[in-house]
C-alpha cells in the first residue's frame, strides 16, 4: 500500500500495488477527465507527479508517444491512466486546472 496525496486539495488515497492512479482517482471520486476510459489514446488525465517518482511505473512507449503530443507537459508530465503505483513509496500529484489534450 501507499499513500496517494492528491493536489491542491491534500485529499489522501491509500493504493494498493497495481493500481493505476486514474483507477485510485475514481475510486475515491476525484474528479478527473478520462475521456478514453484508461487506453492512453485521448491525454485528457494529464497529470504532474510532484513526489514520489520511483513509487510510480516508468513511462511506456505509448504513453511518452502521447504525452509528446500534448501542450503543456514538463518532466513531472504523466497520464494518470498509465502510470501504476509500485507501492515502494507515498505518491503526490498535482491535477491540472485545465483539460489537457483538448
């Protein structure tokens, strides 16, 4: 398990190993955009890993292919429906105040 600290509201989600934090974000009703339903096609779960990167799954392919499509993305950039927490360490996140990948 670990801690998902999810900004700026500082709400916490305990996340089981596994989970993606798109996943998490709806389990605990966060509102979040995922217009693709988690298939990495759409960008609209833009999110900025703020701590904790190691918590997290690397980047696949597909979704830096997306990500590379995306106004707006730094080195924090993730898509919450790709990247799985490991469970190793507590995790924080920053939600965007726009809709990425519009």
């Amino acid at each position: 398990m670990a801690t998902l600290t999810v900004m700026p509201s500082g709400k916490t989600i305990e996340v089981g190993e596994g989970t993606t934090i798109l996943a998490a974000l709806l389990g605990a009703e966060v509102e979040i955009q995922h217009k693709c339903e988690g298939q990495a096609k759409c960008g609209s779960c833009h999110i900025f890993l703020q701590e904790g990167r190691k918590g997290v799954s690397k980047v696949s392919k597909l979704e830096n292919e997306k990500l590379d499509s995306i106004v707006g993305v730094g080195s924090k950039s993730r898509l919450a429906c790709q990247a799985t927490i490991l469970g190793t360490e507590n995790v924080k996140i920053e939600l965007l105040g726009f809709g990425s990948g519009l």
